[in-house]
C-alpha cells in the first residue's frame, strides 16, 4: 500500500513537468512585433522600409517568433523581387519549404487561383525554395499578411491566399 502512495504521488510531482515540456503557440501582440520586427528589414544590401501595421505572427510559450511584415520596396533593388519581410525562431515548414531560424524575405507570382511564392534568406538574396499559395475559399477578409497560429487554421495568409505550415521540433 505505502508502494502505491509513493507511486501516485511521484506520478503527481512529475505530471506538471511533463505538461511544461509542450510547447503552446498564441497570436503575438502589436507590442511584441513592434520590440522583434525592424522598421527597416535587412534585405541583401540595403534596408528596407517596414509597414508595421501589416505585421502578424505567433510566439511560443518560450519566448520565439514566427513573424512577418509587408516590405515598402517602391526604389530599392528589391521592387518587385520581394513583398514580405520574416523572422523565423523555430523551425517551420511552409508548404513544401523548409526553412531554419533566420530572416527571409518572400515574394509571389500571381497566377489564376494561385501565389507561386519564393522564399529567400534576408542577408543574401539566396533562394531558399518554392511553394503554392491557394485561394481560399470563402474567406472574406482580405489581409496583406496574416500568420494563424497552429491549430485546426495553421496556415500563413497573404491577401485572399493561403499556405499552410507545420512547426518542427527544437
């Protein structure tokens, strides 16, 4: 009997810490997008102006982002390369791309009911990779940028088109 007590309670010591290991995702605030995104992305060579109203992204229950923010390109070199500035702090999979922590830029080709959207490191204007943007159905805002956080909507949202993501593992 004294075996089962200690039993149950170690169970009931050790249960918290099993729970603190999962890592929960919540939409982050404007406050904390506007302490983590720069007014002035670091694109390739130059820096580029931010439009901070447009910014979404999530944070984990440690502390790092996935966040973004439309890029004012109109007389840099970037015009019309890239659309959207990225701050990655955990490993994400964006349809097909999988790309690291670090800063990326992005931007898309519209064609009929889909974005071809290509991802490229901030630093170098390095391709990274390729994926599909899909229209989403019944969807009626439209947003320059919205990053759902996981859950039944785990999905990256640039105007009426969607891409989903798969968070990785720290």
């Amino acid at each position: 009997m004294k075996q089962r007590i200690c039993s149950a309670v170690l169970l009931l010591l050790l249960f918290p810490l099993a729970q603190g290991e999962r890592t929960i995702w919540r939409q982050a605030t404007d406050a904390e997008l506007a302490s983590l995104l720069p007014t002035r992305a670091p694109v390739e060579k130059e820096h580029i102006e931010t439009e901070m109203r447009t910014a979404s992204g999530i944070v984990n229950s440690q502390g790092r982002y996935v966040a973004g923010v439309v890029l004012i390109t109109a007389g840099y070199s970037a015009d019309g390369k890239y659309s959207h500035y990225l701050v990655v702090q955990a490993p994400i999979r964006i349809g097909g791309v999988s790309l690291k922590p670090g800063e990326y830029v992005f931007g898309y080709t519209h064609a009929g009911d889909l974005l071809s959207v290509h991802f490229n490191e901030a630093a170098t204007g390095a391709l990274v990779g390729t994926t599909d943007a899909h229209l989403l159905a019944g969807m009626r805002g439209i947003t320059s940028l919205r990053i759902w956080p996981p859950g039944a909507k785990a999905m990256i949202q640039i105007g009426r088109f969607g891409m989903p993501y798969v968070l990785g593992r720290e």
